[in-house]
C-alpha cells in the first residue's frame, strides 16, 4: 500500500463503479462460457474471480481497486460423451467449471453495488451544487 | 465577526463533507475482504474542528451488527441510513446558513 493520499468522494465512488463494472465484466464471460466443452481437462474454462483490494486514503477514506482477476480453484465436470467432436481417445470432454446460480447472483449483487455508488455520486454532486448557490 | 454570523455551520458542513467521505468509502468497499467499515463520532468531531484541530481521532471502526465470513464488516443497511442522514443534516447547515445570509443582505439593503 502507498502513502495515504487525497480522496475525494468522486475518486472513491468512481473508482468503486469502475472496479465494480471488471466485477461485472468478470461475471459475463464466466456466464457466456457456461456449459462450454473442451476435449481436455487443462483446456477447459475455469470461472474467473476478481481479487478486491482496499486503497487508503487520509482521514478515514478508502477506495477499491482490483489487484487482479484470478481463476476460481473449481475443477471442470468430466463427461463420458464418445460421440461429441472433441471427444478425447477415452470418450470424454470436459465442461467449464461454472455454476451459473452462483454467477446470477454475483451479477445481481454487482448490480446493487455499482448502483449504490452511483446513488453517493448523485447526492455529493446535489450537495456539492448547493453548497455552491450558498446565499444566491 | 463572521464566526458569530455564522454560527458553527461552517465547522458543521466540514464535519458533514468528512462523514460523507468515510461513508461513501464504507460503500466503495462493500464488497473488499477485510475491509473494516469506520464512521465519525460526529459530536467529537465537531468539538475538535471547533478547536482547529483534526478530525481524525473521531474517526472510528464501525461494530458490526452480524460479522460476515469474509471480515468485511460493511453492512449496507446501516450505511445508507448514515449516509442519508449526513445528507439531510449537511442541507440542514445550507439551509440555517441561507437563511442568516439573507437576513444580513436584507438588512444591508434596508429593506
């Protein structure tokens, strides 16, 4: 972590909306590759998970970031499908390690979340605005 | 002078736009593991801005109603409920400060 440095609410909610928008590109791809199928088990699709990380500002204030986006530890589900195209010399494929349930309502919760921030935004930039027309 | 005019609405607005910060930063971490959700003893702070001194050593961690497994102790909820009360309380500051602002300027124009 830096030194502390100067937030101010639109550096905290808006980097807050943009790590949250990676967490909700994350969970998009994670869904459009569901029930994808690879004829190995290395080449199989694996969810992806952003890691979120605290940025310290002065007095009290923090902002997110996102370190990086990593794979989840799940394994990809074993078919026995001689009969697909990318079947391997034993008849198997391999489906993307995804559990689509748990992806919904990641999106659903981003969603939220990003909203949230957007709300803050919003009511700082009507204050901000009022403080401003003081004694107009 | 323009301390006595204004009251302690100046201070007030500081304190408020400083909660603010702290809250919208609780928010911005709703989702980081180990984040630990602070907020500002308002009455201290206030009473330390009045003295010129820094707010920071109003600056608290926040006691979680339900402590989740990932040691994030943000809880939306109660958040918000801050958050908009520092909101409406800061339009209170604008408001008193409007109102003294236009009594002076009436009184100036001798109306």
């Amino acid at each position: 972590m830096s030194m502390a440095n100067s937030l101010s609410l639109f550096d905290i909610s808006g980097r807050a909306m943009a790590a949250q928008l990676v967490r909700l590109n994350t969970t998009a791809s994670n869904l459009a590759n569901a029930g994808s199928v690879s004829g190995s088990e290395a080449g199989a699709y694996r969810a992806m998970k952003p890691v979120f990380r605290t940025i310290m500002g002065e007095a009290g204030t923090a902002t997110v970031a996102v370190d990086q986006v990593t794979q989840a530890n799940s394994t990809p589900t074993k078919r026995h499908d001689p009969s697909h195209p990318l079947a391997d010399k034993d008849g198997n494929v391999w489906e993307a390690a995804v559990d689509s349930a748990t992806e919904l309502v990641e999106m659903v919760e981003t969603a939220r979340q990003y909203q949230n921030n957007v709300q803050v935004l919003s009511t700082a930039k009507g204050l901000i605005s009022e403080t401003l027309r003081l004694g107009q | 002078m323009s301390d006595n005019l204004f009251g302690i609405h100046a201070k007030t607005l500081q304190v408020r736009a400083l909660r603010m910060d702290v809250l919208a930063s609780n928010i911005a971490n709703a989702a980081t593991p180990n984040y630990k959700a602070r907020d500002i003893d308002f009455s201290k702070a206030l009473a330390l801005a009045e003295r010129g001194q820094s707010a920071e050593s109003a600056i608290s961690y926040r006691v979680p109603l339900q402590p989740s497994l990932d040691g994030n102790t943000v809880e939306m909820v109660t958040e918000q409920t801050a958050f908009a009360e520092n909101a409406l309380a800061y339009r209170s500051s604008l408001a008193f400060l409007n109102g003294r602002i236009g009594t002076l300027s009436r009184a100036l124009k001798g109306e």
